[in-house]
C-alpha cells in the first residue's frame, strides 16, 4: 500500500513515528555527541611519553590496557619477584615462605645450571628461566657450574662439600682443568642463551608496577648494574637485593667496581643483603617486627641464626662485605697514589 493511498490517522500516525525516531537518532548520536577514537598509534605514543616522564610517585594512577575487543580497561598494578641466580630454588623458598603477602606475586627465576630446574617444580606461580643467564647484552656465553658430588669428589674451598654454583666467570687455571675443574670443580661446562636484564624488565614489567630485583650472579652484577642505570631501568626497580662478588675475574678494575656502586648510591639505591642458602636478608627483621607484650619486662635477647651448613661462617664471615670493600677502597688508593 503506498504512503498516499492510507487513511488520514494513519498516515499521520506513521510521521508522528518518523519523528520521534529521528529525534532520539539524533540526541544520542548528533554531532555535538560524538566520541572520538584516537588512531591506536596515537594512543601508543602518548603513553610512550607518559611512561617517559612518569615517576613512581605516581602509582595511585590506575594505567589502562587494550582488551581482546579493543576496549580500555583498567589495569591494576602488578608484583614481581625477580630472582637472578636461583640455585635449588632457595631463593624462591625464603620469599614464598618468609616475604610479606608473598602470595601476590609472579616470580620470574633465572639459573644458568640446567641440571637445577626440578627444585623449582613445587612452586606455583613461579617462571623457572633455566638454563638462562642474566647480562648486560643479549648472545650465547659459557656456564661453568660444579660437578656433582660423589665420594672422591675431593674438597672444595678446602672442605668436603657440594658448593652448588656456577658462574660465567671462571679463572684460567679453572678454565684449564678439563678433568677436576681447578678450586671450585667447575668440570659441567655448557653453551647457554645470556639475556640483556635491564630491557627484560622494561618490556615484561611496568614502571607503576612493584618490583622487587635479587641479584647473585658471581660477579655478572656490574656489568648488569651499570646497564641498569645507563638505560634508567631502576625507575622500573622498587627494591633492591644482592651480593657483590669483587673476587670474580670480571674484568673490571677496582675503580671502575667502585665508581659503578657510588653511581648506585648517588641515584638512591643500596643493594641490600640477600643470602638464599643460609634462609636470610638484610631487612628481615624490619619486615618482621619481633613481637614484644609492652607489659613484659626486659628487651628480646640477640637471635643467633645456625642455618645452613655449618661451613658458611667460614666461607662467608659477617664481615666478608665490609673488608671485600675496604680491600676496593685500598686499591683504588694505591691506583690513585701511583697514577700522581
């Protein structure tokens, strides 16, 4: 039936319809209503500067992520554990047994001895990287890891014991020793994969996320520190644990091992104490107020810590830190009183 040939009412009936149509077409969806979609390249270099010129204290900030459907939605900050040279997985123990609200965070673990990876089998939420070393540059380097023990092994360090480590700095006497491996019975020797630490952390982690970085890497740790703070990595880096190896034939000189951690603490970052295989870290207690009933007389005694092996206080004294670096301080002065 054509529009003309309808009754009167009906014909009105069906403009009345038009109308109201086409002014709820336009209250919603008129010019003055549109929203504009940003090109996604645009969005990917603003959020480029943002994240540029960002700093942490900015973290209250919730950041957006694109969704499979192309929608933004919010992104809560995430924590990481990132656990460079993991051994027997003890690190990764001592921080799912004894870190606060441990449960909350993804850990990424790197070991360099393929022979290790089932000690990381019963942690859940836990991204073994094994065999994989951490470095300054990405490429293939060579692992030397101890040989496993039997009973005509021999001492190592001058005692009867499994050492448990590797390095990719070995001594040339060590390197040499095909059949016993030198001092340290460095005889499993392999190729491996070595990844650049300081980009891993930008492109796998956020500034606005809480990140917690462990090094113990037998001297691998200035070559990584200093890429860190060349690259400005530690706006990504919220805390900081460690050891220094000094005795490692790295390369370095005593200066430069020197300037590197002066550079560390000029920027605002220590490296605090991390011991995995005798279960502590420097602010343990911090983390773990002893509990004291303000009613109670006296003051909690010294807490004496007798775990690990019993060759530990031997190998590594209390003051093995402080006179490693007063030993770096008194060969700087020599290099300095020879080079006037």
């Amino acid at each position: 039936m054509g529009f003309w040939r309808m009754k009167t009412p009906l014909r009105v009936s069906f403009l009345l319809i038009g109308f109201l149509a086409g002014s709820l077409f336009t209250t919603f969806y008129g010019p003055g209503s549109y929203v504009q979609i940003q090109p996604l390249q645009s969005i990917k270099s603003q959020v480029h500067v943002y994240q540029e010129n960002r700093h942490k204290v900015y973290r209250h900030i919730n950041p957006v992520s694109v969704s499979k459907h192309g929608t933004l939605t919010p992104s809560e900050p995430k924590k990481y554990f990132i656990d460079c040279g993991g051994n027997t997985a003890s690190s990764v123990r001592l921080f799912k047994d004894t870190y606060p609200n441990s449960s909350e965070y993804i850990i990424h673990s790197f070991e360099i001895d393929d022979r290790l990876k089932p000690f990381y089998a019963p942690y859940r939420n836990t991204e073994a990287h094994c065999p994989v070393a951490v470095s300054q540059r990405n490429g293939n380097v060579t692992a030397y890891s101890e040989d496993v023990w039997s009973p005509d092994k021999g001492p190592i360090l001058g005692y009867d014991q499994q050492w448990g480590g590797g390095t990719l700095y070995a001594f040339n006497d060590e390197k040499n020793d095909i059949e016993s491996g030198g001092s340290r019975k460095l005889t499993y020797r392999k190729t491996i994969p070595a990844m650049d630490l300081s980009s891993w952390i930008q492109k796998n982690t956020r500034i606005e996320d809480y990140v917690v970085l462990k090094m113990d890497v037998e001297g691998a740790e200035y070559g990584i520190l200093k890429k860190m703070m060349d690259d400005g990595t530690f706006r990504w880096i919220d805390k900081l644990y460690g050891e220094y190896h000094d005795w490692q034939p790295t390369g370095y000189t005593w200066l430069e091992k020197f300037r590197i951690r002066e550079r560390l603490k000029s920027s605002g970052f220590g490296m605090m104490n991390w011991e995995g295989e005798i279960l502590d870290y420097e602010d343990f207690e911090k983390l773990h107020p002893p509990f004291r009933d303000i009613t109670a007389l006296g003051m909690a005694g010294k807490v004496i810590n007798k775990c690990g092996s019993p060759m530990m206080a031997k190998w590594f004294p209390a003051s093995h830190a402080s006179k490693s670096y007063s030993l770096m301080l008194s060969e700087i002065g020599k290099t300095i009183s020879i080079s006037a």
